[in-house]
C-alpha cells in the first residue's frame, strides 16, 4: 500500500474507533489503567492522610525533603512524580492494557463472543510477558531520546527556544518510533508470534502499515499538547493560588490520555487486521 492509501485507511479505522466508544466491555483495560494511574495521583495529593501519610510521607521526604511535606509544595511535585511512575505503569499495565484492549477490538470486528472482557483478559493474560518485553524496546528508546535531549539542552545552558526545539523533536522522534513499533502487540496478541519473532517482522509490517500508524499516533498526540504546555507551567499555577489546580490537570491528562490510548489501540487493530497480517500472511 502506498502512503496515501495507508492513510485514508486509518482514517477509516480512526472512524470505526469512535464508533465503539460507547461499548463499555471495550472499556475494561482502560477502566484499570485509569484506576491505578489516577491512585498514584490522589496519593500524592492527599499524602498526608493518616490512610496513606506512613508511605506517603517518608517517600516525599526523601524525593524533595522537608520542603514538599508542606502545603502546597507537594503540588509543585506531582506533574515529576507522576511522570516518572508513569514510565513504570505504561511499561507494564500500559503494555498489558493494550494488548486486552487488541484482543478485543479484533474480537469486536470479528463479532465473536471473545468480545466479552474476560474473553480478551484471557488472551492477553496468556500472552502477557510477551506483551509487555515487545514493547520495551519502544519505551526505552523514547525515555533515552528524551532524556539524551535535555541533558544535552541543560549542559549548554540553553535558551527557551532551542529547549522548546528540543521538546518538539523529542515529541517527532517518539512518533517516529511509535509508528515502527505499534504493530509489535498485535503480532503478539493476534499473530501468536514470540518476541523475537515479532520484533523480526516489525520491519515488513511498517512497509505495509507505517504511515498508517503514523498519522494514527500524530492524531492520537495533539489533543495533548495544550495540557502539556499548561502543566509546564505547574510553579505559575500554584504561586497564583490554585494548587490544587495542577492536581486537576493531572487527572484531566490521564482521563484524556485513556481516551486516545482507546481510539489508538482500536485503529492500529483494525489496520493490522486488514492490510498489514494479510500481506505478512501473503509473504510467507
């Protein structure tokens, strides 16, 4: 398939995602993942109650001593903190979540009973260190282009427009190799291949679906890009009185980042199972 045709077929699929909003059973995996991500939120905000303060407390302490154990310090810390847990729960229940929600969707667009959740909890349990080790590769490559960038950006003491030049191509390159990536849970979900074996057809799927998955992700990307920009602005919003604002953002952040990991998920799903496995099956 030719670019073109990539994209007007995920634009399909986008359309055909949005359609299935409204069955909750495909909600399930991103119900979980909300619940575990928004928990790690209310327990920085709320660290000083007496149900939480005896792991909450010291933790903070020892991230950003005294100072963040006092109001509102500790909403200075929340958009770090987070991102950092972040990085744990994306590679690990994010992966897991995906590869549900894969599972389902192809279940969906087959119109077989699997659709049920436990039915596709089944088959991505069954599959789930594979799962998660495919996607490693992406997610460390994305944590080691960011990080490389702004070590880079802070030992030259840079200025705000090449630290913002910085953020864009950190932002393009993890779009970059999100599009080559993507196929690899869906290789291991639907496809039944191993990791290795996987990662060795990640090459042959992207000429079959590359742009497809790109324009997906940039479509799936800037809707967050106003709430970025605003949480880089965490010291503004407290100093201005309205603290808990940050934490606010950062539920908004979550609940609209579950939002496109749905639509995502379901796209790439779609595209894989009409263009991209009929052509790896055809190579064969």
């Amino acid at each position: 398939m030719n670019p073109l045709e990539q994209i007007v077929l995920a634009w399909q699929s986008l359309a055909y995602a949005f359609r299935q909003l409204f069955r909750p059973r495909l909600w399930a995996p991103w119900w979980l993942l909300g619940v575990v991500q928004i928990g790690v939120v209310m327990s920085l905000w709320w660290f000083a109650h007496p149900a939480l303060s005896w792991l909450m407390a010291p933790l903070l302490y020892r991230l950003g001593g005294e100072d963040a154990l006092h109001y509102p310090n500790v909403f200075r810390m929340i958009p770090s903190l987070y991102s950092t847990a972040e990085l744990v729960i994306s590679a690990l229940l994010g992966s897991l979540a995906a590869g549900v929600a894969t599972a389902l969707f192809a279940s969906q667009l087959s119109r077989i009973s699997a659709s049920r959740p436990g039915g596709g909890f089944g088959r991505a349990l069954r599959r789930a260190l594979p799962v998660i080790v495919v996607n490693l590769p992406l997610n460390l490559l994305v944590i080691a282009l960011a990080l490389g960038l702004e070590t880079l950006v802070q030992s030259r003491a840079s200025s705000v427009i090449v630290q913002r030049l910085a953020h864009v191509i950190a932002l393009g390159g993890a779009l970059l190799l999100q599009a080559f990536f993507i196929y690899g849970t869906a290789l291991v979900v639907l496809g039944g291949r191993s990791v290795r074996e996987a990662l060795a057809e990640l090459p042959r799927a992207a000429v079959n679906g590359y742009w497809a998955a790109l324009f997906l992700g940039l479509i799936a990307i800037l809707p967050s890009l106003p709430l970025q920009e605003l949480a880089r602005h965490t010291n503004v919003i407290v100093d201005r009185g309205s603290p808990e604002l940050v934490g606010w953002l950062a539920v908004t952040q979550i609940a609209l980042a579950l939002l496109t990991s749905f639509l995502l998920t379901g796209s790439v799903t779609v595209v894989y199972q009409g263009a991209v496995a009929p052509r790896l099956a055809s190579d064969e």
